[in-house]
C-alpha cells in the first residue's frame, strides 16, 4: 500500500495512493484520523491491505500532498551516513551515528514550496530515505528492528548551511520552516522486495547532483533503529531519517547552493519522486538584520 496525507475541499484527509489517483480511506478504526493513528491501530503487518477502508479515487492532481505523517511525536535524522558523503565531508569513520533532530512543524508535502531563508545565501538540499515506525520501540535489537518499520518514503533534508555551521549542533540549520520536504507517499514494506537494491537520485533544475545505493549506508535501518531506540523510546508514525549521498551542494567546486525558482526532485526507486520548488521566504522579524550581519562578516 501507498499512504498520503492530502487536502480537499478544506478537509485534510487519509488516503491511498494508486498511480496518479488518491483513494480516501472512510470507515476507519474508532479514534483514527490520521496516518500515525493508523499505524498505532493496525501495526506493520495491518498496514499491508487496506483496500476494505478505500472510497471511489480522485485524480492527485486535484488534491494537496501533505507530508504522509504530518504530525510525528519524533523526527530523528542521521549525518553523514552515506560513505561518498563522509569522503566528501572529510570526516573519519565513526563508531556511532551522528543524530540531530528536525521539527514536525517545519515539515512540507510534495509539490510544496521550499523556503529559502531570507537569512542565509547557503541553501543546499539533502536527498533522502524516510524509515516510518510502525509500533512502540525500546530497546529493539537490530536483528528485529525491520519488525518495527511500517514503511518507507522519500526525504529532502534541505539545510541552511551557515547556521548549521555555527557551533558543532546542527539543529538551527535544520529547522528553518518549510525546509523539511516528505512525501508523497508512505510505502508499506511488502511493495519493496530489497531495501539495499533501492536507488537514490536527486536533481536540481534537471541535473544529476546526487547518485546512489541504499546499500552504501554506513549506518543501515535496523542498526539505526536499535542505536536510537536505546536512548528514546519510538512510537508509531515517527520518522528516522536516514542520510543523505555525496553530491550535496556545498562541496561541489563552486558550491552548488539553491536560489529561489530552482526545482529540486529526489526520486527513489520503487517508492517515489518528490519534487519542491525554491522561493524566498516572507521575511520575519530580524531575518534581514540576521542576512546583513552575515554578509558583513
């Protein structure tokens, strides 16, 4: 099954994905209103079939993608998790994964706008695989973490470099609103035969800039899930984000920063492309004063 978060006609609504139609789901579980209640309610194996739940389709194109779980309790990510990546980076192999944390609220669905910080000149996209979790995990052993996955979707990790940069916590980089591409669909694990085949690429206004196998992560999904449900328990509908490949803008000679009006597209086989388009974002106060300052120094 493919799971979207969508509005219509004012209603955000739950439905499935089926090539270019969205199917509403009607008739759900008692207290379900979204995707992350679904999930608590049925688990991973319930999430396979649904197809009892699904109303007569509509086109997609007449509905609004929203992230597939808008609301996670958690929203986990992992750096430099991808060997190309750590090369580029130049950073020495680690023992442990590298974890920050971005906000639901600075999140957006395919087809949005992402916000380009009137506050930075260093936008860069980071193209990435979303693991959703399917049932409270604590303390889950990497042998049965795939258990805990209710599936899989697309990521665009888009990071304001300077403010990621001005101390060694990443966080103010990576939660700057409308930053936090997700979608379009949520992919059950029984539409994916094998994770590690599964291909990424990110695009930039039609180019190339990041080229992938899943299978070159350093950290893979159960290891991850076993090293974060150790410090913090997971519940269902929260998103691990896994990391990005290398190609990311700020290491390409010159640096290959965003600007307003560029599409970016992260496709990954078998479970979807999204797609974002940059603009500027209005401005708030103190974002110019914060602009002038950094372009003074």
């Amino acid at each position: 099954m493919r799971f979207v978060t969508f509005e219509a006609d004012g209603e955000v609504l739950l439905g499935a994905l089926h090539g270019d139609e969205v199917s509403p789901l009607t008739g759900l579980p008692p207290g379900v209103t979204g995707l992350r209640e679904l999930i608590g309610a049925l688990g991973p194996a319930g999430l396979a079939d649904v197809s009892r739940f699904s109303a007569a389709a509509r086109p997609a194109g007449e509905v609004t993608l929203l992230p597939p779980v808008p609301d996670p309790s958690k929203i986990i990510c992992v750096g430099v998790n991808y060997r190309a990546h750590r090369d580029e980076a130049r950073h020495s192999e680690q023992r442990y994964p590298t974890i920050f944390t971005r906000f639901a609220d600075t999140q957006m669905g395919h087809e949005a706008t992402a916000m380009l910080p009137l506050a930075t000149a260093r936008f860069d996209y980071e193209g990435e695989l979303a693991v959703v979790i399917g049932k409270p995990a604590r303390g889950v052993a990497a042998a049965r973490g795939w258990s805990y996955v209710a599936g899989l979707s697309v990521y665009n990790d888009f990071s304001v470099r300077d403010w990621q940069k001005h101390t060694t916590q990443w966080i103010p980089g990576k939660n700057f609103p409308g930053t936090g591409a997700f979608g379009p669909a949520l992919v059950t694990l029984d539409e994916v035969p094998d994770v590690n085949a599964l291909t990424l690429e990110t695009r930039v206004n039609g180019e190339v800039r990041q080229q992938a196998s899943v299978s070159d992560l350093i950290f893979g999904i159960p290891a991850l899930i076993e090293y974060i449900s150790a410090f913090t328990p997971l519940a269902p509908g929260d998103v691990i984000v896994t990391g990005t490949p290398g190609g990311v803008g700020q290491f390409m000679d010159p640096p290959g920063f965003l600007a307003a009006g560029d599409e970016v597209e992260v496709e990954i086989s078998g479970i979807g492309t999204l797609r974002n388009t940059v603009a500027a974002a209005p401005d708030t106060a103190g974002a110019t004063a914060l602009a002038e300052a950094a372009g003074a120094r």
